[in-house]
C-alpha cells in the first residue's frame, strides 16, 4: 500500500514542521529533520511521535541482500 502522493505533498512532521518522505519498503514517513520514522497503517498516516520511531541516516543502506554485487575485474 502506498501513500496517496496529493496527501505526502501536504504533509509536514508534527515536530520540525519538515516535509516527511515516504519509505514504501518500511511503510513509513521519516523526518529527517527530527531522526523520526512514522508507521503508516493500512494507507493511513500516524503522525503520533509517540508512535514514531528514532531513524538515522545509516538506514538508507540496502539490506545486505539487496546490496549491488562489485564488478569483477
């Protein structure tokens, strides 16, 4: 299930007041501005921060299985 993109467009994180991006692989809406990821549960958006998550950077990173294979020479 994916977010109807008209709602993201108007979407801002409760805390920073940031725009959130969609996360379609974790069905969830992340702040980057307040290291938060926000569930999202049958298409509908929790924008509790007591239902948030912490989220870093770091997990941008593919999975190790979906990780790109290096050439070989």
């Amino acid at each position: 299930m994916t977010v109807d993109p008209r709602l993201l467009a108007i979407l801002v994180c409760p805390v920073t007041r940031t725009p959130l991006r969609y996360d379609a692989r974790r069905q969830e809406l992340v702040s980057e501005a307040a290291g938060l990821a926000f569930p999202v549960r049958d298409g509908v958006p929790i924008l509790l921060v007591e239902e948030a998550r912490p989220w870093t950077p770091e997990e941008e990173a593919p999975p190790p299985d979906e990780a790109p294979t290096p050439a070989r020479p």
